[in-house]
C-alpha cells in the first residue's frame, strides 16, 4: 500500500502527521519520527515555502480528487 502522507509510523498508514510547521518539523526530527529519505523531502518543502509557495501537500495523488483521503500540509 502505498503512503499518505508522512507518518508518525512508517508501518501505519493510518498515523498520517496532518500539519507540519517548522517548529514541529524540528521536533519530529529530533525525535527520530522524520529521518532519512524523508529530510530532503520535507526540506524542499520548506525551501519551497521560503520562495512564496504558499503551502506543500504530502500524500497519493488521489487526494487531489477525494477531499477523504489525508495528506500532510506543510505550512
């Protein structure tokens, strides 16, 4: 199965992270909840925002289409 989001579990794809600020995302990071391949990604993300974008979601494409699916929104 495919991810949603990112996860507070990465064997739980219901543990969608809904929201994710910079100072959360420093914490998850700390905490060892965000790691590896997930750092540049979310990094990007803030990278991102930095250059005006006004917010970045995370998730299947589907979610574009069914307002019932989670994502991440990184704001």
């Amino acid at each position: 199965m495919k991810k949603k989001g990112v996860l507070k579990n990465i064997d739980n794809n219901d543990s969608v992270i809904e929201k994710i600020n910079q100072v959360s995302y420093q914490e998850l990071k700390s905490s060892g909840i965000i790691n590896e391949g997930m750092i540049p990604k979310l990094d990007n993300c803030f990278y991102a925002l930095e250059k005006n974008v006004s917010k970045v979601c995370i998730g299947k494409s589907d979610m574009l289409f069914n307002k019932e699916f989670r994502c991440t929104t990184i704001q």
